[in-house]
C-alpha cells in the first residue's frame, strides 16, 4: 500500500487514489453512507465522529481509521459535513451512478428481491430478471417481464451489466455462475446455499440467512444458559442464607 501522511482528530487529509482500502472498511463504508443518509432525511448538517460512530455500531477511533484510507473531511470541533461525506463514501464504493443489476432465479426470494426498494435508493437498478423454469418466464415482477434465462448472454452485452445476483437453489448455482462469468459478469451476489467456483478477477459475496439464524440461535442458547445460570447461583444463596 502507498505511503500516506495521517493526522489525529477530525482534520482534513488528500486521498490517495492508489492505496488499498482493508476488506473489513470496505464491509462498514456502506453502513457509514446508510447513517449519513438517514441524518440528511433529518436535515442535519454536520455530525461528530462520536455520534457518527455510534449510530454504525462501532467505536469512533475505528471509525477515523476507516475514514483516513478516503481522507477526513471533518472540522475539529465540527465534525463532519454530513453531504460531502456521503457523497465521498458513494464515491469510494461506486454507487454515485446506477449499476444495472440482473437477478436469475425468480421463486420466492427472488421476487422479495426484485420488489425491493432499497437497490434504486443506493445506486443499483434491476435491469432484467430471469429463469430457467418456463412457467415463470413471461410473468411481470417489479415491473420487469421475467425472461428465459438463456437470454443472459444477450441482456449482459445490451444492458452493460457487471453485476449478476443468484437465487436459485444450491444444485444450480455454480451452472449459473458459470453462464454469468462466460458473458461478461464479473461480481456475484450469491443467495444460494452453496460455495461458488469462479475464475480470478470474478468477485464473490455470499448471502445465507440460515446462517445467519443459526448464528442469532447461538446468541440466543448463550444468553438463555446464562440466565438459567443466574436462577441456578440465586436459589444456592438462598439456601445457604
């Protein structure tokens, strides 16, 4: 990584457009730019690292490290202008333009994905869906005619897309994600419970909700063990009394 001047507190630094950003900023910019939105919707201005940092869920020291790999663009004493750093976060990740979007895989999660509002609000416009399956070809969904899926290759080159979302189940993905790459995508949203096979250059992120349960149910077994132990130690002291 490129050699970078940093200062403390909330001052103003260059950016450097060759530097890497660490995987784990590039996953909380998003929640950043989600925080900002949310103060502009309530007209406020400036916020400080501290009130910014806590609305995302992090400590503000991780938070200005975050923000030094873009520049700060904060006022000591200030904080930061809430716009111009929404508008240097959108910048960082991309979504200052639409990115045309396909979804292939039209069941159920594929239809609460399509009719979701909160693509066009951050940059992503759905621009084909599409699936193997002939009863479903033909419907409207969201507004968009769902097409064969052998029309990816055509839809890809026409519409420019980069970025493709799978949501179909686990025994089709990887055939899925094959016809992706082969016409031209290069970043895969995976909703399918299964690991991707892809080429170099080919960018994966991998989304499962049961995972994610499983991970809440943990949290939740832990905390119910906890509060078991508590009754448990209670009702010795009383005895003991």
């Amino acid at each position: 990584m490129t050699a970078r001047s940093t200062n403390t507190g909330e001052g103003s630094g260059a950016q450097d457009p060759h530097r890497d950003i660490p995987e784990a900023t590039v996953a909380r910019l998003p929640v950043y730019l989600r925080v900002l939105t949310s103060l502009a919707e309530r007209n406020i201005a400036s916020c400080s690292s501290e009130e910014l940092a806590a609305a995302a869920g992090v400590n503000s020291a991780k938070l200005r490290k975050d923000l030094s790999y873009l520049g700060s663009y904060g006022t000591r004493g200030v904080g930061y202008d809430v716009d111009y750093l929404s508008y240097q976060i959108a910048r960082e990740i991309g979504v200052t333009h639409d990115w045309p979007v396909i979804i292939v895989g039209i069941g159920n999660l594929g239809q609460a994905l399509a009719n979701f509002s909160g693509f066009s609000s951050r940059g992503f416009r759905t621009v084909a869906l599409l699936d193997a399956a002939e009863q479903m070809q033909g419907r409207t969904v969201a507004g968009l005619e769902v097409r064969p899926f052998a029309d990816l290759a055509e839809i890809v080159a026409a519409e420019q897309v980069s970025i493709g979302v799978i949501s179909v189940p686990a025994t089709a993905a990887q055939d899925v994600a094959d016809a992706m790459v082969e016409a031209g995508i290069s970043s895969i949203l995976n909703f399918a419970p299964a690991v991707l096979n892809v080429p170099p250059g080919v960018d994966v992120r991998k989304v499962d909700l049961s995972i994610e349960l499983q991970i809440l149910a943990y949290h939740e077994s832990r905390k119910a063990a906890e509060a078991d132990e508590t009754v448990d130690n209670g009702s010795e002291e009383g005895i003991t009394a």
